[in-house]
C-alpha cells in the first residue's frame, strides 16, 4: 500500500518481551526436543513470564558487535536511531542463550560428552563475542534426578561440567525427561527470565555508562538515542515505569533538537514513535488521561513542524498517522475493559486523522503537478535498499547539517516524492479514516456527528468519482438534515448530489434534486436556481443539461457522452416521482369543501397548487385520485375521471394556483368515506420526457406540517384580523383528505300518538303517521319499528312487537320488526300504521320507527336513486295495570292463618287499579288446586266492571279444602284469572289475560267439628230452635263434655250439661230451644265443650266455629207461620 | 437588567447560533471571512452533545437545570487557511424553553475564563428575551431583529 512510508514500524507497536535463543534443539527430527520446544512456545497465557524464544542452530551467527568507541571526542553521530537497532534487540541479540544437551549423569560416556557441550558453549560464546549475552546449559536427562545433595556422583559431574565448559552453577540445569514437563519448563523459563533481566540491566548500565562522553553541542542526537535505547530495554525488562520515564526524557529532548529543514522528518518522525511508546504505556497503565494529554501535548508541538514547503502533504501525512495511531491506540484500551465517553472517544482522532488526510490530498494536488516525468536515476534508491535511519532522505543519508549537501539531488528527490505520492490513493484513505470516525460516533450517540462525515464520506466518493457510493451516502444522510430542517446544509449536500447525478447521468436523481434545489428549502442564490430550473426543462425535453459548476472537465466531457447516450435510447421517458417525502419546487395540497356532502350534492374538491422556482412552470395534466373506504388501495376509477386536468397549464412563480373538481358520488358509497389517495402532477410532455410527480394524500411534503403549526401559531397571535387574508395565505390553507358520504336530508314527516304510558302486557298501540313532503313519488317506503338496538339487552327479551292488534301476541313476536313494506307514497301523501307493543316488564324503553325510502333525483344533470330515512325515536314508559290482593277468612269473615280441613272459608280477591287510563274488567275466574269451590261455579262478580284510577273490585269465593291425608301442610291454592282492556280500546281489541297466582295456605285438622244450624235471625218471645252437629274426625271414640251458660237474652230448652261419647266418624246432634227475650244483635248462649282425652283442643278453639250472636226482630203484630211451626 | 460590554475577551465568538427548540436553526452568524458551511456543521454536531447534557440533567435533577451547558467539546483544532491551525472551542447554553444557544469560541491565544462565557450568554439569552417580547415575531420562525444583530456582532471576533 501506498501509505505504508507513514505507517509505524511493527516493531514499535509491539510488546517488547525478552529475547531468549534456545540451541541445539532438533526440532524437526527429534520427537523429545519437539515436545520440549511446543511446551516452551504452546500456550502462551499471560500468567506466563513475557519471553519471546526462537529455537536457533548452535552455530548460528549473532549480529557482530561493532568495537567499542573509547572516546566520543571527534564522533559527530549521523541520526537519531538506526532503522534496524529495534529489531535488533527484538529479534537478532538473544539476551539469553540456551545450549540444550541430552547427557544423563551416568552416562557411560561422560567424559566425551562433556568436552563435546564445553565445546558447543565456546562456538556460542564466540558467535556472541563482545556482546553481554548470557550463556546456560540446560541438561536432557531420561532419569528423574534425586533430591539434591543425595546424588553425590551427580554434584561431582555438575561441578565437573561447569568447569569444563566456564559455566556458573546457576546457568546450569537439569531437564528431565519425565512426565512433568510442563512443570519444569516453566521453572526454567523463570530462570531464564532472570538472566534475561540481568541482561538488559547491565544493558541499560552499558548505555548510562556513555552519557559522561557526550557533550551538548555535537551529541544531542545521542542524548536522544540513549535514552530511546534505556527506555526501550527498560521496556525489555518489563520496567515499563521506568520505561515511560525514560520515554519521557526522550520525548523531551528530542524537540530540544535544532530543527531545520533537512532533519524536520527526523526529528518528526522521532517525536511520532516516542510518542506512540508514551501513550500506548499510558493506555497500559490505566491512565487514559495522561495518554491524551501527553498526545494533545504532541500534536501542539509538532502540527506548525511542516518542513519543507515542497513536500507539505508529507507532513499532512506524518499528522493523520498520530491522530489514527492514537485513535486505534484508544480503541484497543477500550476493547480492554477502558470506558470513552460522548466528547471523548477515538472517533474524534479518526475524524482529525480523515480531516489531515484530506488536507494531504489538497496539498498533494496544490504540489505534484501531473506532467513531470519521474527522475532518474531513482533518487530514492539506497546501496543497502533501506534507510539507516528512521526519518531521513535517501539521496542524503546520515546527512545532519542545515543545508541540503547537493540542491540538485535534492530537488529530484523532492520531485519523486510529490510524483510518488500522487498515485496515493488519498480518497480511499480518507473514506477508510472517516468509516472509522463514523462506526465509533454511533457508538458513542453522536447522530448528527456521524450525518456529518457521512457527508464528508459522500464528498470522498464523489471526488474518488464514484458516484454511486457517493449518491448512496448522501440520499442517506439527507432526510436526517431535511426533518431537522438545516436547510444549509441540506441545500449543500443537495448540490454536491446533483453534481454526481449529472457526473453519472442518472435523469431520475438528476430531475430530483433539481426539484428540491427549485424548493422552497434551498438556500441557493436566484440565479443558481435559474440555472438550475433550465437544466431541468432541458431534461424534460430529452436535452442534454449544462453541466454542474466545479465539475472537473474531463468528467464533464464522459458525463456529456453518458446524457447524449441516455437521450438516444429510446423508451423509458416516463418517470414517477413520490415527492412527499421531499420539498420538490412545487408544492401541492387539496381539500374537500367539507368534511361531508349529502349524496344529492355534488362533491367539491379543490387542489392548490404553487410555484416556488424563479421561471414559471408549465405542466400537461393534473390528477388527482381517490379512493372510498373499502378499496382503499383500489384507485376509484369512476371518480378519478372527474378529477383530472389534461391542457397545457402554467405556474407563476410566488402565485397560489388553485383548481376546482366537482362530481357527484354514488349512491352505494352512503355512509362511506371518500379518501384522496394521491395527486399527480404531469410535467413535460409526449415530445420529451413525462415525469408524473406524485403526492401522496393531499399533498403536503416534509416541511409543510411545521409551515402550518407556525401559520396557526401566527393566526392565533393575530386573531380575527387574519382571518380575511387568509384564503390567499398559502401556510394556513389546511388539508382535508376524506370526506364522507352522507345520505340525502328526507322529506317526510313521521309523527307518532299513542297514550302514553303502556301497561303492563297489555297490547299498546302506537299509531304512526308518515306524510311525504317529497316532489316525487317516494317509492319502496319500509317502515322499521320496535326497541332501539343498543338498550339493556333483558328488554329484548320482555318487548314484543306486533302489526296485528287483534289478537294478544305471544312470546315469539320479535323486538323489532324489520322492514315492513309500506309501498309507495305519493307526493303529499299521508300514510297511517298502528304498531303493537307488548311490555312484559315494567320500566322505561325507548322505541326507533325508521322510515326508509328510494327516490330518483338530478344531480348536475345525473338521475340517482337516493335512498333516504328517517328516524324517530320514543320513550315509553311501562307500569303496572292494577294491583291484586288476595285473603282467606273464615265464614264468619275473620281472618283466617291456616285453613281447616274439611271445613268452608272464604278467598276474598281485591282489584286496585292503578293505571291512569279508566280499565274494563271482563271477567275473572279462579283455577282452583286442592281446593273445592263450595258453591256452584257462578258467573263473575266483576263482569264489565269498569275501574278508574284508585279504584277496586272486590269478589268473594266460598271454598272448602278437602280431606286430606297429609294434612298440617302447605298447599298451593290455585290460580285468580283476571281478563281486561283498557276502556279506551276498540271494541274488537283483544282482552289481556292477567294470571295472579294465589297464596299458599297452610292447612290443619281439627278433632271435632261443630257446627250449629240456626235461622238467619229470632223474634222475641219466638221459639227459635238450633241443632247442634257434633262431629267427631277422628279415629278414636271421643268423649264430649258440653255444657251451655245460662244467657240473660235467652230462655232456653234442652241439655244443660251432658257428657256423651261419639264414634270415630260419627255425629250427634244437640237440639236446643231458645227463646229469646230481647231484641237487637244478642249473644247467644255459650256452648262449652271440652274433649277430657284430647286436651290440647279447648273450647276456644271449638267455639270459633260457633256463631256467636243472632239478631233477634221484636215482636210482630201478626204472628208468623213459621215460627209457630217452629215452635 | 442589561449586561454592558465590558471586558477585553467578550468579543472573540467565531461563530454564534440559536436552535429551536425542535432543533432547527433560528439563527447563524459566524465570521464572514471563513467557511460559513462548516459552522453549520460545528453547530449541527455540537447538538449531539446539548441533547445528551439535557437528558442526563432531566434525568437525575428535574428542575434545578442550570441553563449553562459549558465546554461541549474538548478543544479542537480547526484550520484559518490551509497549513494554519487555530483552536476553537465550543460552549452550549439552553433556556428554559429548550432553545439551545451555541458560541463556538477561537481560542488560539487566549483561553476564555468560564465567567466570561458565562457572560456573553447571559447577554445573549437577554437579547433573545426582547426579541420574543416582540409581539410582531412569531415564535418559531428565525430572528430577524437588528437589536439581536447588534449584540450578537459584538461579542463576534473583529476583522478586517
């Protein structure tokens, strides 16, 4: 790659570990030495200590040592670092080397074998001569050694060894060969580890040691290097404290350098790799701040270091390199676990890296003039193919005065430089840089940070001429600036859009982004949307446009070939255009007049349109089309004929334009909505090119709706007084999309009468009176009445409603009748209905009578049929017609709780009426269970009784409740069957049967019934005879006590006192004369009985079937027959 | 109260912005002698950090906000011509009505106390107080009022 002269050297960037050279390993043939050297390289965690091992030959040659310098006095040092010192010390000078030997203790051959390693060490200590490299001897052994001091033959051949081959006893070990090998390498390496940071401390002593050489004037490259070096084995040693000081040290003293034209690169390129070792330790140590400090601190002093003028992008170049550098220098902490936050995270470095990249491609194109041929010879050539020092030129290596050695050279130098670096590819670097910038502001929530450099991505490929990406990064980014309403910026990406439309010959985004330069949101000059608006009419008449400003000539002249291409080709010179979403130049809303429109009127419909471009515009057809609610994608055809415009019109600039559309709607579509699903606009024409601009809706685009939330801000602050100009204000014309359809106002009366309120279960008529009022024959009149849909639903099941008043409906009659056909009504013509109710239960209902018809009607000179109704609505309320109560009692009228077998009592019912209306009683009647009817069935009492308000009717019945055997029970008693009407009703309306189910009784059995048979009424001094019946009801003989009380009113005859004995379900009978002595109600004689076997049964509860007193007559003047027969 | 120009580093505003409350401009003046778009694109991006600094304040504070916003973003470079680099510094403030005021700041040779920003601010959300005052200005639209113009000029870097 190109930029590869700014990339750092891998060797800087990466972690410096201990160098140690193992030997005398057979790697590739030896199954041991293979496991030995996967155990030391395999598996490298970071728990391990940091050694990088390389498995060398014994004979290998190690980089010479160069003599060393006894005196500094008449060195003048030719740079700052050698180009190889680093990898030198990475990779070449071992700090360490290990000598691996397969020699068992009692090896059978010990004395050869140890002058053959004392021999192997002194090739390795040769190859290392001068160098302080370290030497140890590592023993492959197959037997496992015994604890130490108890092998005496083992310390002996150790010491042996050592001193054969001028070893320590500390760089001597043993390997054994056994099973746990991991083990011991890893006691070895830490033994290595060691030796290797003795090593690169002495190391680092060995550089101090010069400083006390080196004098100010003609070494400060030297206090430089030196402390690059300490700082660098400090890092080798794993001192990275120390290292970072020593970093430090250097950092400073390399901008004590005297800069100057010819060393600025090295001085720069010095700073920029201290620089880099600084931050990265930084970022090692947990210390973010101090690595952003240190390279703000870095930036400060080195972007005015540009150097040499000639080669400025060179400079521009070093600067991207920092900010990138830095920025993956950030990442990479952050991938460790470091947290960046919003205004500080490696984007804004790779953003700063981009922006120097972009200032590099700038000066490139200011400093390299195409044209120039490339010199030769080839002055960057060097004899060695590399530079010996970081940062300096070729043609003048080692070269540290202030003046270039040789201006000719020089000057082809500098002119292969800009020749080479014009074939950078700088777009490609930018783009790379900005993706960067973008992927991390996105992590770190910057939206409108990363719009930004997609524009500048955009721009890159635009300027790259790769116009697609370019048009790809900008349509991104444009709608985010479009709803943020920058239209600066906007009009700006727009313009560099269209550039790369027009580059690339693409009509469709060309004729686009003219439509919105044309608009209302660019910023653009008048004359620049001049110019644009007649390259789009050139367009529009399938010409080639003027080409773009600032468009480089070449590209215009390809692009010039692609537009005559694209306007040969025949065909394809229709183009839809969704504007909606933009804010083309012409602007466009539509509206309903109302919301709604009866299907008898025709719908209007206006469409606003406006020109906001410098030249009036003309355009071929405009349409619009709508669609109802149930096809809602389905473009209605029948409707859109209505509304298209197909002429020549025009558009004045500034000038509101508006366009009425009437049509009448179809009858079906009633009730349905009416929606404008787009609006077309037809520019150019047959001849050239048609582009239908499309709007979605009612027109309206991306910037309208907050153009109208300001109008109406502005209207509201300036009251009643806008509102005159408001009709030409085109912000506040407000968009109706839908209307809806609506049926036609009818013309006919619909009254009701009826008397209110209903009673309950009664047949209630409600009379309905429907009168036209129509102009013509309203046909097909239906008529739908009942209970309104919607109510409690229990009223539908206790409402019934009927046509038929003659008879009482049951229960199957519906709620609502549907539909009932009426014919046709003539104009003027009056129609009557009686509807039947029928409340089961009481309370309020509200009733619908909807009264539909058809009638043919013109509209703007179309016949329809238009289906009209009309409703009305009633509340009746339901009440009770009259109340029923109902009691027992005995035959001598006293109330009865519970009811005697075998014995007569009386059901006396009572009709209270409370209706207002007056009520007709037909008849009543009792369905008896149980019960007999003690007399025979007579005809009602209540027959065509008439009741009014308040009134009651009271019957009487004499009933008598058999024997039974499960008696002392309760039993139901029947049913008390009313039958009635109003009074009101016709003659012919039905009655209504009202069932009053009758209480239960509760039955008892007596032991002894008595009853007395006695005239109605006595006369004084008249013989009145009363037989007394003794029944006995029960199984057993009953003896019977009776006695009568003597009576002041009455003489009497017969037993006074008796006692006697009656059968089981026999009778005696008492025969008594009394003869009364006074006149008027007396009280009779009392009959005491008592039952001595039954005493529960007092004479109390005998005597209530006794009567108790009778009137007596006085004395007649003639006597009558049969009281003297009597007597 | 109105705040009087008075000290020597009021006026080195390179660019001064009002943003609805919706985010769109309202007002852009920057210094005519430079790119009048890359000020937009300062002050567009500059957004992203209002935003941030108002909902993290809406979170924990509720309604004890300090309209003052401060830095928005570290200091940055940013280029005069090309070759020469200058420093500018950006500064945010919103009123209580979420209209955001932005003062990008060259800051080359000599660094801003904080009052001082302050201050330009206070003057500057005063200004923009009369102008809403204004019973002809529909809020919402861009300020075109030459009061506003004038204190706004006067806290701008003087050239030429």
């Amino acid at each position: 790659m190109a930029g590869s002269q700014w990339e750092l050297p891998p060797e800087l960037c990466c972690r410096p570990m201990a160098f140690v050279a193992l030997t005398g390993l057979d790697v590739v043939y030896n199954a041991v030495h293979r496991a030995i050297w996967d155990a030391f390289c395999a598996n490298r965690r970071a728990d391990r200590v940091p050694i990088s091992f390389k498995v060398l030959p014994g004979d290998h040659e190690y980089p010479k040592c160069r003599t060393k310098r006894t005196s500094y006095e008449w060195y003048i040092p030719k740079g700052i670092l050698k180009t190889g010192w680093m990898n030198k010390h990475l990779n070449l000078v071992p700090a360490l080397v290990v000598l691996f030997y397969e020699l068992d203790w009692d090896d059978p051959q010990w004395k050869e074998k140890q002058s053959e390693c004392a021999t192997k060490v002194e090739i390795v200590r040769t190859s290392l001569q001068g160098r302080n490299t370290k030497v140890a001897v590592v023993l492959i052994q197959k037997k496992t050694p015994l604890p130490p001091g108890e092998d005496l033959v083992a310390s002996e051949r150790a010491a042996a060894l050592c001193n054969a081959c001028d070893l320590s006893g500390k760089s001597l070990f043993v390997l054994p060969h056994t099973d746990h090998l991991v083990g011991y390498i890893i006691r070895l390496e830490n033994a290595f580890y060691e030796h290797a940071q003795t090593y690169y401390y002495t190391e680092i002593r060995r550089v101090k040691s010069h400083k006390e050489f080196l004098n100010k004037t003609t070494h400060q490259l030297l206090f430089v290097r030196h402390q690059f070096k300490i700082a660098f084995f400090s890092e080798l040693k794993q001192d990275t404290q120390n290292a970072l000081k020593y970093y430090r040290t250097a950092y400073s003293l390399v901008h004590e350098l005297r800069a100057h034209e010819t060393n600025m690169l090295e001085i720069k390129t010095m700073a920029g790799f201290i620089n880099y070792k600084i931050c990265r330790l930084c970022f090692q140590h947990n210390t973010p701040l101090d690595a952003i400090a240190q390279f703000r601190k870095h930036i400060d002093l080195c972007k005015k270091k540009i150097g040499s003028a000639e080669l400025a992008f060179e400079h521009a170049a070093w600067m991207s390199k920092q900010f990138q550098s830095f920025g993956e220098l950030f990442d990479e902490a952050i991938k460790l676990g470091l947290t960046a936050i919003q205004t500080q995270n490696p984007g804004f470095y790779y953003q700063q890296a981009a922006c120097y990249s972009q200032d590099r491609k700038q000066q490139a194109q200011q400093l390299c003039q195409a044209g120039a041929s490339y010199p030769s010879p080839e002055p960057l050539e060097t004899q060695s193919g590399a530079l010996d020092f970081y940062g300096q030129r070729p043609w003048r290596q080692g070269h540290q005065s202030i003046d270039p050695p040789d201006a000719e050279k020089e000057k082809t130098g500098i002119l292969a430089l800009q020749i080479k670096e014009r074939d950078v590819p700088h777009s490609e670097l930018i783009i790379a840089l900005l993706s960067n910038a973008v992927a991390q502001f996105k992590k770190y929530k910057c939206p409108r940070m990363k719009s930004h450099l997609m524009v500048q991505m955009g721009e890159e490929y635009y300027h790259a001429k790769d116009y697609t990406k370019a048009l790809k990064l900008l349509d991104y980014v444009m709608c985010d600036y479009r709803t943020e309403r920058w239209w600066g910026l906007l009009t700006a990406i727009l313009t560099t859009a269209l550039r790369c439309a027009y580059l690339m010959a693409s009509v469709k985004d060309y004729i686009i982004y003219c439509m919105e330069l044309l608009g209302r949101a660019s910023t653009l000059k008048e004359d620049h949307k001049s110019r644009i608006e007649k390259n789009l009419m050139k367009v529009l008449m399938n010409e080639v446009p003027d080409a773009e400003p600032e468009c480089d000539s070449s590209s215009v002249s390809a692009a010039r070939s692609l537009w005559s291409d694209r306007m040969a080709l025949a065909g394809s010179n229709e183009l839809t255009l969704e504007v909606q979403d933009y804010i083309p130049f012409i602007q466009c809303k539509a509206k309903f007049q109302s919301p709604s429109f009866h299907v008898d009127q025709p719908i209007q419909l206006q469409v606003f349109l406006r020109a906001d471009c410098p030249h009036p515009v003309s355009f071929n057809k405009l349409a619009v089309s709508l669609s109802n609610q149930v096809t809602t994608h389905f473009h209605d055809a029948e409707y859109n004929q209505w509304c298209v415009v197909e002429e020549t019109m025009s558009l004045l600039p500034g000038k509101t334009k508006c366009y009425n559309f009437s049509f009448v709607a179809k009858t079906e579509d009633v009730g349905k909505k009416i929606e404008m699903a787009g609006i077309e606009v037809m520019l150019g024409g047959d001849s050239g090119r048609c582009v239908f601009v499309n709007w979605r809706g009612a027109g309206g685009d991306a910037a309208s709706t907050h153009e109208a939330l300001q109008a109406s801000r502005s209207s509201r602050r300036w009251g009643r007084g806008m509102e005159a100009r408001q009709a030409l204000d085109w912000d506040s014309l407000t968009i109706q999309h839908s209307t809806m359809i609506i049926s036609r106002v009818p013309k006919i009366s619909v009254q009701l009468s009826h008397q209110p309120p209903a009673l309950n279960n009664e047949m209630y008529c409600i009379s309905l009176t429907v009168q036209s009022q129509e102009e013509g024959v309203a046909k097909d009149v239906k008529l739908t009445a009942g209970l309104k849909p919607g109510q409690d639903a229990n009223l539908g099941q206790t409402t019934h409603v009927t046509l038929d008043g003659s008879k009482v409906c049951d229960d199957t009659a519906p709620a609502l009748l549907p539909d009932v056909p009426l014919g046709d009504l003539k104009p003027g013509e009056k129609l009557e209905k009686c509807v039947y109710v029928k409340c089961v239960s009481t309370g309020p209902r509200v009733f619908l009578f909807h009264v539909a018809y058809s009638i043919d009607t013109t509209v703007e000179g179309r016949q329809i049929v238009c289906k009209c109704h009309k409703d009305e609505t009633v509340t009746i309320e339901t009440v009770v017609p009259f109340e029923v109560s109902v009691k027992f009692v005995s035959t001598k009228f006293e109330p009865l709780d519970r009811v005697a077998l075998d014995i007569p009592f009386l059901l006396m019912t009572d009709i209270l009426s409370s209706s207002p209306w007056p009520l007709l009683l037909a008849s009543s009647s009792l369905q008896l269970l149980t019960m007999t009817s003690n007399t025979p069935q007579l005809q009602s009492q209540l027959q065509e009784v008439v009741l009014q308000t308040g009134e009651s009717a009271s019957e009487c019945f004499c009933l008598r409740c058999p024997p039974l055997t499960n008696s002392n029970s309760t039993v139901a008693t029947g049913q008390y069957l009313i039958s009635w009407r109003r009074q009101s009703s016709s003659a012919d309306s039905p009655f209504i049967q009202t069932t009053v189910t009758l209480p239960h009784v509760i039955l008892e059995s007596v032991p002894l019934y008595i009853h007395a048979d006695l005239p109605s009424f006595g006369r004084v001094r008249e013989s009145l005879s009363v037989r007394y019946h003794i029944e006995n009801r029960t199984a057993l003989v009953q003896e019977v006590e009776m006695a009568v009380e003597p009576s002041d009113a009455f003489m009497f005859s017969g037993l006074k006192q008796v006692r006697l004995r009656i059968l089981p379900g026999s009778e005696q009978q008492m025969l008594y004369n009394y003869y009364p002595l006074m006149a008027g109600y007396q009280t009779l004689p009392q009959l005491n009985i008592s039952l001595p076997r039954c005493p529960t049964t007092n004479t109390h509860t005998l005597r209530r079937f006794l009567p108790q007193r009778i009137f007596v007559k006085p004395q007649g003047r003639q006597l009558d027959d049969v009281s003297i027969a009597a007597a | 109260m109105r705040l009087t120009a008075r000290s020597r580093n009021t006026n080195m505003a390179v660019c001064i912005a009002v943003i609805a409350k919706e985010n769109y401009p309202l007002y852009i003046r920057s210094v005519p002698t430079q790119n009048e778009l890359k000020f937009h694109y300062t002050v567009h991006t500059s957004l992203d950090v209002v935003e941030e600094k108002i909902s993290a304040v809406g979170k924990s504070l509720g309604d004890q906000r300090e309209l003052y916003l401060g830095l928005l973003y570290p200091t940055e470079d940013y280029k005069l011509k090309p070759n020469i680099l200058n420093w500018r510094t950006r500064y945010g403030y919103v009123t209580n009505s979420k209209v955001k005021f932005v003062i990008v700041v060259d800051s080359s040779n000599t660094s801003l106390r904080d009052n001082e920003i302050r201050s330009m601010f206070r003057k500057l959300h005063n200004s923009f107080t009369d102008v809403m005052c204004n019973p002809f200005h529909n809020p919402g639209d861009p300020i075109q009022s030459k009061a506003f113009d004038g204190i706004v000029s006067g806290m701008m870097v003087q050239t030429g």
